[in-house]
C-alpha cells in the first residue's frame, strides 16, 4: 500500500507501528528429526527458510531474504509474492476447501475398504 505522509511525525508513528507489529508476528522455527545437526552444518539455509515461512504465515513481504547476490535476493522475493497472491486466490475460490473434501473422501473410502476385509 502506497500512503503519501506530509509530516515527518506522522511517518515516524507508522514506522513504530509497523516494527512493533512485526515483532508481535509470531516467528517460524523449523523443526524435524535431526534439524538441529543440519542446521549446525548450514545455518543460512535454515535462516533462509525460517525467513521465508515466517514471511508466509504473517503475509510478509519476503523482502531481504539474505541471499547473497541481489540479484536472486529480487527474484525469489517476486516469486514468493506471486506465489502468495496464488495461494490468496485460490484460497478465494474455495479450491482448498474443495480439495480437503475430497481427502476426507478418500479416507473414508479406504476406511470402508479396509473394514471390508
């Protein structure tokens, strides 16, 4: 969102404002089955990660991800929007409401085969 402050208090408030709202956003940490021994052998892919999915669960903006080079810096950050917006969409047309209908289907009809039996 684009908003066109006049005074520099103004701009001052909302920047406390979003860094206090960015704190408050509840952080990802990843976490499986030897997590801790790989992330010991390459702590910046977990960074990455745990950046990105952080990003992901409080509709961030994937900015500043910690890539090296810039240039991929940009490019994932335009993906990951892209995908988000996706995601948002499809989320609208109740694909995904849709699709866990039919899991839930699918159980049930492996239930009933397995009961069969």
């Amino acid at each position: 969102m684009i908003q066109h402050i006049d005074s520099d208090d103004e701009q001052k408030t909302n920047d406390q404002s979003e860094t206090t709202s960015k704190k408050k956003a509840s952080k990802v940490k990843i976490k499986f089955p030897f997590s801790d021994l790989l992330r010991a052998q390459v702590p910046k892919a977990f960074a990455v990660a745990e950046k990105v999915a952080t990003d992901w669960k409080n509709e961030g903006n994937f900015t500043e991800l910690g890539l090296k080079s810039p240039l991929a810096d940009a490019v994932a950050t335009q993906a990951l929007q892209k995908a988000k917006e996706v995601e948002k969409k499809l989320e609208e047309k109740g694909v995904f409401t849709l699709a866990k209908m039919g899991v839930e289907m699918a159980k049930s009809q492996l239930e009933q085969f397995k009961k069969k039996k």
